[in-house]
C-alpha cells in the first residue's frame, strides 16, 4: 500500500513527493511479492492536487527540466503490470485527479469530491486528464468537469462511472485492501496482460484489439501455469461431484 501523506497540505504534491510517489510505484511494480497496488491519502485528503507554495516563480522552462529529469516517468501508474487501485478518502484536485485517474479501480467515500480545477487557475488540463477522463465518462461530461471546474460529490462520480464503489470512511481501507487481495489470488500473468490489453485497446481498432487478443490467448494456453490452474479446476470439480453423488458436468 503507498499512501500518500502530507495530511497538514491534504497530500497536495511537491516535485519531491510526486517523484517519490513515481518512485514507490516503480519499486512495487519491480517487486514479485506485491501482486496488487492500493494508494490513498492521509488524512481528510486524497490530493489537493500541487502544493503552490513550493511552485512559486515556476515557469514553463523550469517544469519542462523537472519533467525531462525525474528518474521515473508521470504516467508510470499507466505502465504497470499489476493491478491499482485507489481508495480516495477525501478532496481530489488538479494533478491529484490525474494521478487517481490512472487507478484501475476506485474505491471512495461518501466525503470524496473531485474537481479538474484547471480553469480556475488558468492552466490546461494536466498530466492527461482531458485523455484520461474522456475515456472514462465521455466526451460531454469531460467537457462539463474540464470547463466548469465544478465539485463533484461522490455519488455523482459513481453514478458517472467515476469511482466504482462509495465505502463508508471506517470501511474504506479495508474494502480496498480485500479487494486488491481477491485480484492476487488470481493468475498475475493474466493480470498483467488483461491491463495491458485494456489499455492499449483504446489506441487501437476493432481488428488489431482481436488479433491480439487471440495472439494471447495461444501464448495463454501454452504455459505451465494454465495447465496448473486448470488441472486444478477440474480435480476440484471432480471432487465436489463425488461429494453429491453426480458426475461432474
């Protein structure tokens, strides 16, 4: 679990604590014993988005360097092989939004609100959430959230596909920890292949999505590890058979 704690800022980012954010994602991901991501933020935030008072006199030529230099890339939440997912306990803002974007699943509580907050303060939509949340709740609603700015409470982000699932705040943690469990307990190849085959899809044509989804079937079926699981599948289907006396379909 990454949780992002800057509770007194409400986790609003500085370039040092986005870099380490990049940076626990990468480690996770390199790691074999982690088989699920859950990020969430301290306190009564998720993230505020940028902390200000460390951008002060920032221009364009400075973010550029910052941007090209950071060890780990922005969109590296993108680029994992295993499952993330978010538990957005609060307020979620600007390049906070974008960051709980990138989640695969979201988990929020009845206390999340969410807001672009680009065209308050005179920027565009950073760190790809025009990209981002079109492909999640549509062109008209993007449009809505970009333009306006306006907060979104978290029964809004659900009905709107935003968030998933509304978890009371006591039970929000937990919920998000089971279910990144459950998706452990599955086969971490297909985890990782079915995310990157998501993701790609939305780059990609009706023919060339299905070729390669047929491509990885084959290479599927080819490995020790189907094999394994379905061998097991079918011992356990025998068995309960055996125990009600039937014969397993």
């Amino acid at each position: 679990m990454i949780t992002l704690n800057r509770p007194s800022r409400l986790n609003a980012f500085t370039p040092e604590m986005r870099e380490a954010y990049l940076e626990a994602l990468d480690r996770a991901d390199h790691d074999a014993d982690v088989r699920a991501i859950v990020v969430t933020g301290a306190g009564r935030a998720f993230c505020a988005g940028a902390d200000f008072t460390a951008l002060d006199g920032l221009n364009a030529a400075a973010m550029r360097s910052r941007m090209q230099n950071q060890k780990v890339p922005f969109d590296r939440a993108l680029r994992l092989g295993k499952p993330l997912i978010a538990a957005v306990n609060g307020a979620v803002a600007g390049i906070g939004m974008a960051h709980a974007l990138m989640a695969d699943i979201r988990f929020a509580a009845p206390e999340a609100k969410f807001t672009t907050a680009f065209a308050r303060l005179g920027l565009t939509a950073e760190g790809g959430t025009a990209w981002l949340l079109t492909r999640l709740v549509g062109t008209a609603r993007a449009m809505d959230m970009l333009c306006s700015s306006r907060v979104i409470g978290a029964g809004e982000a659900e009905r709107i596909g935003l968030v998933q699932w509304i978890v009371p705040a006591d039970e929000l943690l937990d919920r998000a920890l089971a279910y990144a469990a459950a998706l452990a307990a599955n086969s971490a190849y297909s985890l990782a292949r079915m995310r990157d085959q998501v993701y790609s899809a939305w780059e990609q044509d009706w023919p060339s999505a299905y070729e390669r989804s047929q491509q990885l079937v084959y290479e599927s079926l080819d490995r020790p590890e189907f094999t394994e699981l379905a061998a097991r599948r079918n011992a356990e289907r025998g068995s309960r058979a055996a125990s009600a006396g039937t014969e397993p379909a």
